[in-house]
C-alpha cells in the first residue's frame, strides 16, 4: 500500500477512532476543549511512527490477504458452479498448487509475497476467463444449432439441468487423450508444491477445431442469407421495402462480424488458460532454484498478458446483456 493509503487505514483503525471519539466526549462532557489536546499529541505521534512500523505492515498485508481471499469467495460461488467439471477440476488443482507453494518456508519474504499475490490475481483471472469461455461457447452452440435449424441446445439443457454432449462440451471426448511430452508438467512429488495436471494437448487442439469450424459454418450461414437477400435487392423497386432490405444486410453483416469475432477471442481464450496453468506449474518449478528477480519477472510477464485479455473482454462488455438475454 502507499504512504498515504497506509495513514487513511491507520487512521480509520477502530481503536484510533475510539480513542478520538472518547476524548472528544470528555471534553464535551466536562466543558473544557483543553482536554482534546493531549489527544492530538497523542494523535499525531500514532500518525508519525504506527503506519511505517513493521507491525503495521503485517497488519495491512494480513488485512489485504483476507481481502484477496474474500474476492475470491465471491467470484467463485458466483462462477464455479456455471464451469463444466473439466474446468471445475482445472481451477482446483491451481487451487492446490497455490496453497502448497504457500507452504515454502523462504528466508526472504517481501519477494514471495508479492509472487504469492500475483499467483492469487492469476487464480481470480482463470476463474474468469473460464466463465467466459463457457459463455462464449454456449452462445456459438445456439447459432450453430439456428444455423442448422435444430433446437436450442442451451434451451433444451436448461429445461433438463443438464449441459448438452455435444459441440463446446468437450471433456468426455478428450479424458483419455494422450498427455504432452517430456515437457509436460507432472505432479511433483512430496519434496515439492504439485504442479497442475496438463490439460491433453489433444483437447486443446479439438476445442480450437470446434471453434474454427462453427464459425466457418455459422458464417456461411450468413452469407446464404445476405445472398438471398443481394437478389431480392436487385429486383426490388419500392423504396420502402429496399430499405428494410438493406437494414437487414447491415445486421447481417454485423453478425457476421461479431461471430467471428467471439471465435477468435475463444481461441484466445483456450490458450489464456492454458498459459496460466503452465505458469503455475513454472513458479513451483522455479521457487526453489531460481533467483527472486527471475521468478518475479515470469510471473509479471504473464499479468501483463492477462491484463491485456481482459481489455479485450471489456471491450465486449456493450454485447453482454444482449448476450445475456440470447441464453436466457
């Protein structure tokens, strides 16, 4: 925290502000403003020495830590429940390498903690993006089945409390896929923090077709459409109806757009959380072995990254509520 955030929660610390409040009911109580003096000495020597002490510090860090952790909570119960069990099980074991990297005793604390801290942003930031990518994946699933004039996928799941076995819900095609290679994270043994088991590169690879290829035919589906709509522009004469015909195409364009738009923000997306497990498994690795300055720059290089993934999601934020409104 800074200097001046350090003196606003000194300041406001409930014991200080009782002993101000008390001594301005005494005086009040006795008629004599003298006595509020003794209180601003005492006031401005707490201001002076408390919020740079190093008890203060723990006391701030503490306090920050049972923030963080409280965040968490909330972001959690509110999107957990809505990630597929693969991804339910992904978050988890980040949970566990978390908790065990926070179990190294080091000599040196200042650097772990903020290494800590970061690792605690990355694991809100996976929960995150996870539910985006559920969301992104659903709302594709409902234009493919349009598209082919099938039933609404999510509807229909959402009256059976069920996700559908198809399309986005990939885990049970992949569970057996082979792992990676000899550069694949395994879990560490007793001696060490485990590192997440790897998402099968597999998988991964048959997510990213998925998505490439319902785009390819959501898009085509569109251009049928603004085709058709091409011809009868050509041969419409009434002004009238040419106006809502061309009304049309601009939506359908916009469509168009937006759609592939959402396919390459989930293939992004896919990998986003592939790279934040990767570095999770990198930290545990390095903890031990590396110096400070190299274990705090990997993982800065990484938030850097995910700040710039979450600009791109904030940059669909207008969409969310019709998006919202689709799944609903």
């Amino acid at each position: 925290m800074t200097v001046r955030n350090r003196y606003a929660e000194a300041f406001k610390e409930e014991f200080n502000i009782i002993g101000l409040a008390g001594a301005v009911a005494l005086a009040a109580a006795t008629l004599n403003p003298l006595l509020i003096l003794p209180a601003f000495v005492l006031e401005a020597a707490y201001l002076i020495f408390v919020p740079d002490s190093s008890w203060y510090s723990k006391r701030l860090s503490a306090r920050h830590d049972a923030d963080i952790e409280a965040q968490r909570a909330r972001i959690k119960a509110q999107i957990f429940p809505t990630l597929r069990p693969a991804l339910q099980q992904r978050f988890e074991r980040l949970e566990e390498v978390r908790r065990q990297i926070g179990t190294i005793a080091l000599d040196e604390k200042t650097w772990f903690h903020e290494v800590l801290r970061k690792l605690d942003f990355l694991l809100d930031k996976f929960l995150q993006f996870a539910g985006k990518e559920v969301q992104f994946r659903a709302y594709l699933q409902t234009l493919l089945a349009e598209a082919r004039g099938e039933p609404d996928p999510i509807a229909n799941a959402a009256q059976m409390q069920k996700p559908p076995r198809s399309g986005p819900w990939l885990d049970e095609a992949f569970a057996n896929a082979p792992r990676r290679g000899r550069n694949s994270m395994s879990t560490r043994t007793a001696q060490g923090p485990a590192a997440p088991r790897k998402t099968p590169i597999a998988r991964e690879e048959a997510a990213d077709k998925w998505v490439q290829e319902t785009v390819a035919e959501v898009q085509k589906y569109y251009d049928r459409d603004l085709q058709n709509l091409s011809d009868l522009l050509r041969d419409e004469s009434d002004e009238g109806t040419r106006a809502v015909l061309e009304k049309r195409v601009e939506v359908l364009n916009r469509r168009r757009d937006f759609i592939g738009k959402i396919g390459r923000i989930l293939l992004n997306l896919t990998h986003q959380l592939e790279l934040l497990e990767d570095t999770f498994g990198l930290i545990s690795d390095e903890i031990r072995a590396r110096p400070p300055e190299q274990v705090l720059a990997d993982i800065e290089d990484v938030v850097t990254q995910t700040n710039t993934m979450t600009e791109v999601l904030e940059e669909m934020a207008p969409y969310e509520q019709s998006l919202a409104r689709l799944m609903n």
